[in-house]
C-alpha cells in the first residue's frame, strides 16, 4: 500500500495544488490506482485479505486487523487526499464515487461499539464522512444515488444511524453537512424518501433526539453549530410542506413521542417565524388542522380514562403537543387574516361538519 500511495501522491498532488480546473483533466489510469488503493486500505482496516461481498455494499464491519494502528494514519492522508481531490470537479467526483463502497465500509468499522472507545479515530471518522460529502456535493445524480443507497438500509449499519449516536460535536456536524448536501437545492425526491423509507424515519428520531440535546447549546460552541446545521435540514422538509408528514410517519403505541414533540417545537418555531415573504405550503392548511384534531380527540381520551380511573401518564405529553399544534395553526390564522385566501379557516371548518371538528372536542363535555 505504501508504494501505492506515494506513486498516486507523487502523480497527482501537483494538479490538486493547482485548483479546479488542473484537478478535471485525471486519466482513467490514475482513478483505477485509486480505486485500488481504497479497497486495499479498506481490507486492511478490518482486518481482511481481500476485499469481499460485504465490503462491497459497505455493511461489513470486519473483525480487526494487526496493522490496523498503522493504517490509519495512512487512511487519513488517503482521505484528505480524496476528499481535495474530488471538490467541486463534477468528473472527478463520478470517478471517485466507485470508492464510495469502501470509504462507507471504513466509516461502519470505525463507529462499531470497540472503535468508539478510541480518541484517536475521531480524526479520521470526520475525514471519511467530509471525503463523502464533497464527492456528492453540487451532483444531483449523485446525490441521488448516495440517498437512495443509505434509505434503503433500515438497520443498525446504516452508516448515518451510527454517526448521529456519537458524543463527538464535530463527526455530528459532518454528518450533518453530508445530509444537508444530499438533500440540498433541486433534491426534493431525496426530501420525500427521506419522510417515506423506514431509514429515513428512524434517522429523523436519532436527529430530533440529538436536536433536543443541544437546544440549550451555548451560541458560539460546536453544539451551537451543529444544532443550526440539523435545523438547516429539517427547515427544507418544512418548505416542503412535508413536516406533519414526518409527524405522522414517527407514530408509535404510545400518543405521543419525545421525538415528536420536538419536531412539533421546530415546526411551531418555524411558523412563527417564517417571513411574510414568502409563503407557507399549501399542504399544511389541510394536514395541521387534521393533526390538532387527532391530538384534541386523543387528549380528550386521555382526561375521560384520568377522570374514570387513575391519572393518564400520557396526558402531560399529549397536552404539550396539543398546545404545539394550537400555535402552529393560530401562526397560520394570523397570517390568513391579513389575506383573502384562508385555507387554514376553510379546512377546521370543514372538519367541524363533519361532526369532529375543533370546536365541537375543543369544548365537548369530559
């Protein structure tokens, strides 16, 4: 590996030096050596001969090897080296996307619960995900690609799953980065499989859940940083419209969730502030009334079952939400009042003939 790298070191580091446009004249030859390389060091990491089927698909976590400790100071020049390489350089970025399998592999290794307890493979880790994020940034087929990939895989080694676990702010912000960047600008299919697919929703409840743990972040700090960043992406879903959509894809046998309530905060933060510039989705006029009607029916069960036998432990979370949901639709009141256009007004009176309106659970007899 070593004689690998300095040939590919050697050949192409002075083009990297010398900007964007140097870096999109690479020959087939030298992407092929990188390649190589990539699935030479990915073997070695986790401890194989060669790499196999499961490092193919990037789910393989290996069981370690003896030149490990070596190897990973020579990843994360590879790394570097990659994640420079690619900036920007729509060519270079389809080439190198063939080593996507392989950083991917690293990255499962490096958050297995064993690696975690090493301080010294967060440098690394980061690089790995950043080296990800430039290989698809500003290339809608590949982000496409990468989104479709990572929202197929519901299971514990989905790469994204395991990052947004991790204690370290700064490995957060890079996933983060990464999410944003695939979800990003014309992307809005990415956006509604992010919503739909089992991964997506339980990646949405280890974000929300880290959200809330950095809500109180002091404002200059990394957690600051990486709380703004996460906001960053869940704020394009809501343009789009799909933020009670999300709600109801996190349902659980329990009413209501602590996930939940947080993405109801976000959302009700977002409504309120959103510039009367620009406009609020259409798709909330119908869905956020409906969502306050299931939440006054549930909240209504909940104070009958409380009054008739013993206290709901339900009810204090169901009314938070409840209380979530009256200010997203009064922030949406309060604009339609100022317009002749009230489709928010329209849909909570529709609801009300049909017999479970508002107003009718709003003040029902408990």
């Amino acid at each position: 590996m070593e004689s690998e790298s300095v040939v590919l070191a050697t050949s192409l580091n002075e083009r990297i030096a010398l900007g964007k446009e140097q870096r999109g004249g690479m020959n087939l030859g030298l992407w092929n050596r990188l390649e190589s390389v990539w699935q030479l060091a990915a073997s070695r990491l986790c401890g194989r001969e060669r790499t196999g089927t499961e490092s193919n698909n990037g789910t393989g976590s290996g069981s370690g090897g003896g030149g490990e400790d070596a190897n990973l100071g020579f990843l994360l020049a590879l790394a570097r080296f990659t994640r420079n390489l690619v900036a920007q350089v729509s060519h270079n970025q389809l080439q190198a996307y063939r080593c996507e399998p392989q950083i991917r592999q690293c990255v499962h290794y490096l958050t297995s619960w064993i690696m975690l307890q090493r301080q010294d493979v967060l440098p690394l880790t980061r690089m790995l995900v950043q080296t990800l994020s430039n290989m698809i940034t500003g290339n809608p087929e590949l982000c496409t690609s990468l989104w479709t990939v990572y929202m197929a895989d519901a299971e514990d080694s989905n790469i994204l799953l395991r990052l947004l676990v991790m204690n370290d702010v700064k490995t957060l912000v890079a996933c983060l980065v990464l999410m944003l960047n695939t979800t990003t600008a014309k992307n809005e299919p990415n956006r509604v499989l992010f919503v739909e697919s089992r991964a997506g929703q339980r990646v949405a409840i280890k974000l929300l859940t880290k959200m809330e743990s950095l809500f109180d972040a002091p404002g200059d700090s990394p957690g600051a940083n990486a709380y703004d960043i996460g906001y960053q992406f869940l704020r394009q879903l809501f343009d789009q419209g799909l933020g009670v959509t999300l709600y109801n894809s996190l349902e659980h046998e329990d009413p209501v969730m602590p996930h939940q309530r947080t993405l109801l905060k976000l959302l009700d933060g977002y409504l309120q502030a959103l510039s009367t510039s620009l406009s609020i989705h259409p798709a909330y006029a119908v869905s956020m009334p409906s969502l306050y009607t299931s939440l006054v029916s549930k909240t209504h069960g909940s104070i009958k079952a409380s009054l008739s036998t013993s206290p709901d432990p339900h009810l204090p979370a169901l009314s938070e939400a409840l209380v979530l949901s009256v200010q997203c639709c009064q922030a949406m009141l309060l604009r339609e009042s100022e317009s002749g256009d009230k489709p928010t007004y329209q849909a909570m009176e529709r609801e009300t003939m049909n017999g479970t309106g508002c107003i009718e659970l709003t003040i029902g007899e408990w």
